[in-house]
C-alpha cells in the first residue's frame, strides 16, 4: 500500500489517495478497506480523500475481500489542524444566539416601558389633569342679597366676573 501524496503531512482540506496493490493472480481483486482495524465502507484499489478532516485520522490497511486475514501493512495517518468548519458553526450559532437574545430583551424592555407609560395615562390624578393645560377659565357670579340703588348700577355694568388661573410646575 503506498500514498500518492509525499510531502509528509497532511492538513485538513488536503486531498489524499491511499493505493492498494494486489500480487495474487487468479484471485478476484476485490479489496476492503479498513480504518483501525475496523472494515470501511470503502472498496477498490483506491481510498480517495478529496478534503481531509480530523476525522479521517487513524490507521488504514486493505486486504482482498475473501482474505480478510491477511491485511496489508497499516498506515498511519494524522491530519494536522482543525476543522474550520467546525469553529465557523460554533461562531455562527454564537452570533446567531446573541443577536436572538438581544432581540428579545429589546422587546421585552418596549413592552414594559409601553405598559408603564399606559398604566401613566389611566392613573392620572385631577392635578395632573389640570397641569396638562395650561391655563383654565372660570366664571364666577356674585349677586349680593339686597342690592341698594348706588350698587345696583354696578352690579349690572360687572354683572359677570371672570378669572383667569395658571398653573405653573415648581
């Protein structure tokens, strides 16, 4: 069994072809691939990894397919590095939740704030309602009991008396 990759190491994201070669004439050349001693899903002479991750580390052999016992020399492989697929997930469900939890407190913090502010508008005493406008008018009439002839003539020229009240915050 030889790889078709020299250079030694092997990183994730790299490709990789392992090769098995059969010397037995006569016998069906239908190999089994195994990784730490445990059969593969894989078949034929050729263990082709386009984009290496973590996961393909281990140990590697192939044997005929009927001859399960006599295996080849294993080969090691360690792939080197992380998968950046895995880190990108992990920050991404990150960001995602973040943004889900701030969206949420924002809204919760709206609602609260809207109901204060309502539960404001109902609980409003008459002084708060007086101090929303601001000025109020009134008119007030006096009309003594017994009106004598001099205050008669004033009486009808002021017959109404009006006033004016502002209402100032301290």
């Amino acid at each position: 069994m030889s790889r078709l990759r020299n250079n030694g190491s092997i990183r994730v994201g790299d490709s990789l072809n392992l090769t098995c070669t059969v010397s037995c004439p006569g016998y069906s050349t239908e190999l089994q691939w195994f990784k730490d001693d445990e059969p593969t899903k894989y078949s034929g002479p050729i263990l082709t990894f386009s984009s290496v991750t973590s996961k393909d580390s281990g140990n590697y052999s192939c044997a005929l397919k009927n001859f399960k016992s006599s295996k080849s020399e294993q080969i090691s492989l360690h792939v080197e590095g992380t998968d950046t697929t895995f880190w990108i997930m992990i920050i991404g469900v990150s960001i995602i939740s973040i943004i889900i939890i701030v969206t949420v407190l924002i809204l919760i913090r709206r609602a609260k704030t809207h109901r204060r502010r309502k539960e404001a508008e109902t609980n409003k005493t008459a002084d708060d309602v007086l101090q929303d406008e601001e000025v109020l008018y009134a008119s007030v009439s006096i009309k003594p009991k017994e009106l004598t002839p001099n205050t008669e003539n004033q009486q009808n020229e002021e017959a109404s008396i009006y006033s004016a009240v502002r209402f100032s915050e301290a």
